[in-house]
C-alpha cells in the first residue's frame, strides 16, 4: 500500500504535465502562426516538434501491424463518409491538385505527432491511472480542443466525436498506428473534399 | 465476435454523423492544417483584383405545416470557402403558404456603415412565401449567419445587419469562427456585411515573450517526463 501509493501520485504527475505540454504545444503553436494559424505549415511544425519529443521522451511504443493498418483504412472510409455523401449530394467538383504533396507532407507529420502524443502517450498514461474509457475521453477532449483556436467552436461537437472513434480504434488494435492511419488519410481525403 | 465488432463500427459510424449533423457547417477534416480558400469573389472587384468567379447565391426551402417551419434549415454560397452560410433552426420561421424559401444575394455595399467600412459584399437575406410575409418566431433566437471576410487581419470586422436598403446599419455582437469567418445572430431578413472599424488603434505587435514561454513550458515538461521515466521505469 505504501509502495503503491507514490506510484500512484507520480501517474497522476505525469498525466497533468503531459496536459500542461500539450496546452503550452497548442498555445505556441497559435503564437506562431498568428492570424493565419489554420494554413501556417511553420506553425504546425512547431506543434509537432513539441509533441513528438514528448512522445519520446515518454518512450511510447507505437506497434505497427497489418491489423493496425487495415483498421485504421476502415476509421478513415468511417469519418470520410459523411463528407464524402456531401459531395456527392451537392456534386461540388473535386479540388484540383496543384499544392497537394507540400500539404500532404505537413500535415502527416502533424496529424501523426497529434496520433502518437493524443493515442499513444497519453493514452498510455491516463489509461494506466484511470483506465481506457477515460483515456479515451480525455484524448477526445484534447483533440476537440487543439482545433478550437483554429477554426472556433462550431467544430467541437464532429472533433470530440471523431476524438472518441480515434480513441476506439487506438483501444481496438492496442496501437497508436491505427488512428494515425485514419487521420492522416482523412486530411488527405479532406484536400479533395472540400 | 464479428457482431461486436460490427456493431462497434455502426456505432461510430452513428457517432460521427451525429458529430456531423450538428455542426452547422463543414469544418476541414479533422486536423490543424487547413487548405487555402479560393480569392474572395467581388459583386464588384476592388482595382487590381484578380478576375474570378462571380460570387453565388445561397438558396434553401423549408417545409411549413400548421404556420410554423417544420425542418431546420441551413444554406451556404458555393465558394471553397462559403462566403456566407446560415442556419435556421425548426419552428423559426412562421408563415402562411406551404413552404419558404431563404434567399441570401450578394451585392455590391453602396453605402457604408457609421465609422467602419465594408469587407467584401453584402449579403442580402430574403424569406419568400408567396402567400403571405414570414416572420421568425423566438425559436428563431438559435437562428445563426456566418460570413468570411476578405482578409484574416485582426483586429477583425464586426457584422452589420440593415433591415432594408436605406435604413440604418447596425453592429451585431459578433465573434470569430474560424481563421477569416466570423459569425453572429441571424436577427431578420435584410442585409448582412462585415464591417472593419475605420477609427482603429495601432496595431498591437503582440507579446513576444509569450513564445519562450510557451516553449519553456514545453521543454519544463519533457525534463519533468524523463525524471519521471528514471525514478519510475513503469510509467
């Protein structure tokens, strides 16, 4: 008991220093990209060259597996699907190309440091102290909020429900690679689908 | 088995089209680093713009029975990104006929509204039954327009809304919805700008601090995570 106790507490710092990192992350990378945040490859940058450090220095393990990658294309067919029938139903052509291997290069970098700190290290960490329903939760919560500084409020309900499927996958497949897959893609996707 | 993960997959299925019927507009999916929206489309192109497309019109019909609307309702302009998009709640609108349609067309701001100047066009919003004049109802109180601006430079614009061409302009509480989108109460029909006050201040440079801060607190949290991986080689 008096063994369990401090490695209870040291759980509890580390989940609290791991939010306090991602908060100062969010922030530097609102700093940095100033009002044109949302399209600043710099400052999504920034936000990744926080993350992944942490992630290290945490020594997550992020499994790559056949299962994982399969799972992870089905979650991005699965959070694609609602804008993909958008663009059927109102046929707005597909977006052209010009400018897309920059992007797709950023942003798989941001959306996999998001993936390996939100479902790997923190995942880990909280699940450790509380358990998976609250990790995923508390990863749902962070994801839905790292985007309100870039684009408002009105995107919290679709992230904090995209938030808990990433959650679930990462539950499914033991694996941060999977929500990775599905994010990565479902950015990719959303070049196209706009 | 195979009906636990089935029914696991249905349900985040569900979960996400929720997630999407409830947000009133489309977001960029799902990650932080949005594609660039088209140049803004002019009624009437300040000197040197590029020549684009001309701006659409937003055009959306909600069902009426027993005097009241009975579908929420949502429309925007065809731009990447809309220029304008709008939502109307269930119950909003009361009217005569069966039906009625919103209507918001762009113009060109013919006149400007007291100490601020017009960003972009204005937008003017019509509900239409040809049966009778429309009325919101207080349902109508959630009812919400959004309108991009023409530059994401802050401090950003406030809406202006006038009930007809000629009357006074009058500055909605407005606030920001997005990088260059800003969003406000849908109060009636009548036209709908972006304004940027003419009597500003200097622009403020910012804290300069506030990013080695934020940086510091950064590092702080790696060096306080490997202490932690050292004295507790489980965690």
């Amino acid at each position: 008991m008096t063994q369990a106790l401090p490695d209870r507490w040291l759980r509890v710092v580390q989940v609290v220093v791991l939010l306090a990192a991602f908060g100062c992350a969010v922030g530097l990378r609102v700093v940095v990209g100033g009002a044109g945040v949302t399209q600043s490859y710099p400052a999504g940058l920034v936000f990744a060259g926080c993350l992944l450090p942490l992630a290290a220095a945490a020594r997550t393990r992020v499994a790559v597996s056949g299962r994982a990658l399969a799972v992870g294309l089905g979650g991005a067919v699965l959070v694609c699907a609602p804008v993909a029938l958008g663009q059927l139903l109102t046929l707005r052509p597909l977006h052209d190309t010009r400018g897309l291997a920059a992007w797709v290069a950023v942003v798989t970098v941001v959306a996999t440091a998001e993936e390996v700190f939100l479902r790997g290290t923190l995942y880990d960490a909280t699940a450790r102290l509380a358990g998976e329903p609250v990790a995923i939760a508390l990863g749902a919560v962070c994801f839905a909020l790292l985007h309100v500084p870039l684009y408002g409020w009105h995107v919290l309900p679709l992230d904090l429900a995209v938030g808990v499927v990433l959650g679930g996958l990462r539950q499914a497949t033991g694996t941060a690679t999977a929500p990775a897959v599905t994010h990565v893609l479902a950015d990719v996707a959303g070049w196209f689908l706009r | 088995m195979v009906t636990t993960r089935y029914r696991r997959w249905a349900a985040a299925a569900a979960l996400v089209g929720l997630g999407w019927l409830v947000t009133p507009e489309a977001v960029p999916v799902y990650d932080g680093v949005s594609q660039p929206d088209e140049p803004y489309r002019y009624v009437s192109p300040p000197a040197g713009a590029k020549a684009v497309a001309p701006p659409t019109t937003a055009l959306a019909r909600t069902p009426v029975t027993a005097g009241e609307s009975t579908a929420g309702l949502t429309l925007s302009t065809a731009e990447t990104g809309p220029q304008f998009a709008a939502y109307l709640p269930r119950f909003g609108l009361k009217a005569s006929g069966a039906s009625v349609e919103v209507r918001a067309s762009p113009k060109a701001p013919t006149d400007q509204p007291a100490g601020a100047r017009i960003d972009g066009n204005v937008y003017q919003v019509a509900f239409v039954d040809p049966a009778g004049p429309v009325t919101l109802t207080s349902k109508a109180a959630l009812a919400t327009l959004y309108l991009r601006a023409t530059t994401s430079r802050q401090p950003g614009p406030l809406m202006e809304h006038r009930e007809a061409a000629g009357k006074p302009w009058v500055a909605l509480d407005t606030s920001r919805g997005g990088l260059d989108v800003y969003v406000s109460a849908l109060v009636g029909p009548g036209d709908y700008a972006l304004a940027f006050r003419t009597t500003s201040g200097a622009s403020g440079g910012g804290l300069p601090v506030l990013p080695v801060v934020l940086a510091g607190g950064v590092l702080a949290a790696l060096g306080v995570v490997l202490v932690l991986r050292r004295r507790a080689p489980g965690l």
